[in-house]
C-alpha cells in the first residue's frame, strides 16, 4: 500500500517538475541519466536498465535523437549493434 501510495506521489509530483525542465516524460531523465553514467550502450540496455516497455522504450529514445540529446553510431565491433551516446545538449538538459 505504501509503496503504491509513494509511487503516485512522485508521479504526480515529478510529472509537473520534469515538464518544467523540458522533458516530455520522467522516463526520459532515467535514460539520459543511464546513457551518462554507462558513456555507451545498446538501446536495449537502457530499455532493460530504466524497466520500461521495449517499444515505448524505443519511441523515447528515438524521439530524443530527434531533439538531439541522443546520438547513435554503429558499434565498430559489431556492426549489427548501434550504441547511443549524450551529446552536449542531453548532457546541459540533464545537469
């Protein structure tokens, strides 16, 4: 009960505080936040590390490389992998 109760609070809360500082979701800080601490890693990483659905997880992160918070390159070891990374204006949005 307590739990449920403190996980509305900070939804109710926090949805208001993150609008004001740009973001569309409070999920998008978590994954700017993961793509900062980890410097490089797959979509899929940041969706398993932040438990947020695969393709809702997905339309974040592309919708944040449109912002251009995100960039991704091809993995140079696999080449089947794309690996994200902060640029300068996710990294001014999260600090």
């Amino acid at each position: 009960y307590y739990i449920g109760r403190l996980n509305k609070f900070v939804r109710h809360y926090g949805k208001s505080l993150f609008a004001e500082l740009g973001y569309s979701t409070w999920d998008e800080f978590g994954i700017l936040a993961t793509v900062d601490e980890k410097k490089q890693c797959t979509k899929k990483e940041v969706i398993l590390e932040n438990l947020i659905e695969i393709s809702t997880g997905m339309d974040m992160i592309r919708r944040m490389i449109n912002n251009e918070w995100l960039e991704e390159k091809i993995n140079v070891h696999d080449r089947r992998q794309k690996l994200l990374f902060i640029t300068k204006k996710g990294k001014k949005l999260l600090y």
